[in-house]
C-alpha cells in the first residue's frame, strides 16, 4: 500500500507512512545489527528517520531523555511532534508543514540528508508547555536495502544558549547603563552652574536605577527559565499601568524624536496580577515599538476589558517582514543586532507560562504592528 497522501503544507511534504510500511520499516533497521550497534553508541539523542521524515527507530538517549517507555510512543512521529514543538499541532500535516516550519533548522537539515548530503544546522524549538529549546542537529543520509533513510542527530545545546544569551544581554545592558553614569560623573566636576549640576546628579539617579533594574531583570529571567520564579500577585489599576509605562518611556533614548500616547478608547479596571511582570511585557512592547518606529510617528498603548478577559496592545506604524514573524518569539532571535534578542521571547515566557495568559502580535504593512496580550 502506498503512503497516506496528506496535502495541507506550507512546506515540507506531509505525506505519511502507513502502519504496514512502517512496520517493515522498523524491522529492516532492526535487522541491522550494526546500524543498531552505532545509533545505541552514540551519547546525543538520535533516531532514524524513513523518507517521510517518520521516526522509525530511537536510540536510548532519545526515549529516556522524552520519557518515552516503549517503541509505540515514537513510532510514526516526527521529530517535532516526538518533542511536541508548539507548531507541529498547527496544521494537520503535523511536523514540518506549517510556515513556521520554513525556518526550521530540524527539517530543513532533513530535507537536505535526504538530497544525499549530510547537513548540520540548529534550530529553536517553542514547545506546548512554552518552554524554548536550543539544538544542534545533524541529518545523514543512509540507504538500506535500496530504501533511503536519515539518520537524525540531535544535540540539546539549550544550557549553552540560555547562559550565552543571558551573559551577552545582561553586559551589553550593564555596560550602557555604567558608561552612561561614568560619563556624567566625568562631566559633574567640570560644571559651575548649580542648576546643571541638579540635572545631571537627576540623570545620575535615574541612570543608576536603571542599573539596578537591568540586573533584577536579568535575575527575574534566570529564575523563570529554571522554574523557580515565584508570582507577587496584587491588584492594579489597568489604566494607571500603561500611564506609567507610557510617562517611562516617553523619557527614554529610543523615544527621541517620536511620541507615546494613550488610546482614548482605553478602559480602566481593576486587574490581579503579578504587576511586575506584566509591567516588563508592556514595557518590552513598548520599547520594541519605538524602536522600530522612524522619527515623527505614534506608539499606542491601550487597555480594555472583554467580558472577564483583559487586553493589553502597544501599536506603531512599522511593519515586520514576513521572516522576521514567523521566527520573531525565538530566543536570541533579533533583528537588532549582537546582545539583543530576549525581549519578544521573555514576552511569551511571562505572559504565558508565568501569568497564564497569550501573548501575539499582528503585523501588515497598511495597519502596521500591535502586540498583544490578554489575560484573564
């Protein structure tokens, strides 16, 4: 019997195998004694994959690092459906086949094995439960019988990333804040006017402040990739948050030239939740909004109550390019250059994992960018 013809794809071809070919997939590898050997040798994870990117074989790593008890919890399955990847749910083709896929490291390193050329990549998985893993993959081609298989390798670098990204953000965050208050320390000295002294000993203060947050913010997010952030959970006014967000960053280097405003439709109420945090998620919106923003233009905050659900958007004019979307919730993906890259991640990490709620964004080129979150 022929595969499962499947069409629904934005990418890679979803057809799949049935049970039968399956089955006598997995004996074929499992006759081989030394393709068994090798795959059981190798400390990463790996599988074997038939033509349909399907697992069909797992080694040992792979089923204890998953909790996977026996063969019938893999068998079938792609990698990303195996690892539970957040968009292998998103179409029915499964793994592989939703645009998001396009930018996957994972199946494109597939695709080329099976092209008959090893191929390395890493990739960034979003899982289910929102939680965000670092590989490095390898895909090998291999052929048995005269059937073509891929031999995938994968290698959980996450450690490495998190503390890398971490390291890379947190100084470049530190860095600016102390040259900013190294450099005004220099130029109070030389000042004779007492009201200039006043203001730049203010700009001090503040730049100090920031600091000290950009250092609670790095620890806020080490804790929360570990699982160890505890919610300060209290009651705050919906309309007097975005006020303050807006009245913070309207003071801040990215909003030189451009304004930040309120939307006259905003809704005040009353909402329970940790406020610091959301606080962060607004703010990175925010931020993120007026840097993308050219000289001139509008960043719009707003706050509204449906029914029993509370939404929270930051607007601005620009647009993101359609690459940039389907990869922007990413850990260390940026578009901004080295020591960037964790702000839209955190957004989800907070929003969703954290403070139970959803995190989005919608971004055209006649309507421009609006972040979202809601909670409820």
């Amino acid at each position: 019997m022929d595969s499962i013809i499947l069409n629904k794809t934005k990418f890679a071809p979803a057809e799949r195998s049935t049970e039968m070919q399956l089955k006598s997939q997995k004996q074929t590898i499992m006759a081989n004694e030394m393709v068994i050997q090798f795959c059981d040798a190798i400390s990463q994870m790996l599988v074997v994959l038939n033509k349909n990117r399907q697992i069909i074989y797992a080694n040992k790593h792979f089923m204890n690092n998953l909790g996977l008890l026996t063969p019938d919890s893999y068998i079938g399955k792609r990698p990303g459906e195996a690892v539970k990847c957040a968009h292998a749910i998103e179409s029915t083709g499964g793994c592989g086949t939703s645009e998001f896929c396009r930018t996957c490291g994972a199946v494109n390193a597939i695709l080329e094995a099976q092209q008959g050329k090893q191929a390395v990549k890493e990739c960034r998985i979003i899982t289910e439960s929102r939680d965000a893993l670092d590989l490095k993959v390898t895909a090998t081609p291999l052929t048995i019988k005269k059937e073509e298989y891929s031999i995938f390798e994968i290698n959980d670098i996450s450690h490495e990333k998190r503390r890398k990204s971490l390291e890379r953000v947190f100084f470049h965050d530190v860095l600016n804040s102390a040259g900013g208050i190294a450099g005004l320390s220099d130029i109070i000295g030389t000042v004779v006017d007492q009201k200039e002294i006043d203001e730049i000993a203010g700009m001090i203060h503040t730049s100090a402040h920031n600091l000290i947050g950009d250092i609670q913010s790095q620890r806020q997010l080490s804790a929360a990739e570990r699982g160890d952030l505890k919610l300060n959970l209290s009651d705050y006014s919906a309309f007097q948050l975005i006020k303050e967000i807006a009245q913070l960053y309207a003071n801040h280097e990215v909003a030189y030239g451009k304004t930040i405003g309120i939307d006259n439709v905003s809704e005040d109420f009353i909402i329970e939740t940790d406020v610091s945090l959301l606080r962060r998620i607004i703010g990175n919106m925010t931020k993120n909004a007026l840097e993308a923003s050219l000289p001139g233009s509008k960043v719009v905050l707003k706050a509204l109550l449906q029914g029993e659900k509370k939404l929270f958007s930051v607007h601005n004019a620009g647009f993101i390019a359609r690459d940039a979307q389907l990869q922007l919730f990413k850990r260390s993906y940026t578009t901004k250059g080295a020591g960037r890259g964790l702000g839209t991640y955190s957004m989800k990490l907070f929003g969703e994992k954290y403070l139970g709620g959803k995190v989005w964004f919608e971004s055209t080129k006649d309507a421009g960018t609006t972040f979202f979150i809601q909670l409820k």
